[in-house]
C-alpha cells in the first residue's frame, strides 16, 4: 500500500485493534487512510502524514500518555490540516492533545453502538476532505 493517503489516524499503540476497525470503515467509505498504530515502517508513517489531508485522533488514556500521537498531531497542525477525534475512551484530552483538537468535541465512541460512531465519524472525514 501506499503512504500517500486521505486521513491519517494517529493512535497509540494500545489502540492498534480500534485503529484497524477504523481504517477498515473509511477505506469502506472511499477514503483511503493509514493507521499509525500499525507495524508499518516509519518512513511510511512519516510520508503519510506528511501527505494525508486529514488526521483522526483516538482518543484514550493511552493515546493522552503518547508522545508519539502529540507529535503527529503537532505536525498535522503545522500543516493547518484538519483533526477529527473520536474518543473511545471517557476520558478528557491531556493539555497537550487539547491544544490541537479544543475547536472540535470529539465523537464519542466509548458506549453504545460503536459502529455508528464509527460511520459517524467517517462522515466528518468526508466532509473535511470536501472542504
């Protein structure tokens, strides 16, 4: 696969299987992304979020401990692209993530029907591309 790609979803780790969820559901929707989580190269990483027109945060406890996702999200921010957040996890943004994602509340994604927020949010994607 490429690493030239719509949305780039940037995710701890611990994260990796809601990553893969999520990257499953935008290329269902059309839009081709990568996930940070996975075990792919950091070149690959690199180039994708240098090239990606959108970034998807997941947001959890592991994701706000991180450092990885604060500077993927610090990158996305320098490019004036737009972040998306779904959380899956009730937990508020740390101070370092709520820099770049404050403008927007994330979806919630932490109780009930996981597969809407998911389709949800790959709606906003579209939307964020489109714009």
């Amino acid at each position: 696969m490429s690493a030239v790609v719509d949305v780039f979803v940037s995710a701890a780790l611990a994260d990796a299987a809601v990553s893969r969820e999520l990257a499953d559901t935008l290329t269902a929707s059309g839009i081709s992304c990568f996930a940070s989580a996975s075990d792919r190269s950091s070149a690959d990483a690199l180039t994708a979020l240098e090239s990606g027109r959108a970034v998807v945060l997941i947001l959890s406890a592991a994701a706000n401990a991180a450092p990885d996702v604060v500077r993927e999200l610090e990158r996305a921010a320098a490019r004036g692209i737009p972040i998306i957040s779904l959380a899956i996890e009730d937990v508020s943004p740390s101070p370092s993530i709520a820099y770049f994602t404050a403008t927007a509340p994330p979806i919630p994604a932490w109780s009930g029907d996981r597969q809407r927020a998911l389709q949800v949010l790959a709606e906003a994607a579209q939307r964020a591309l489109n714009e």
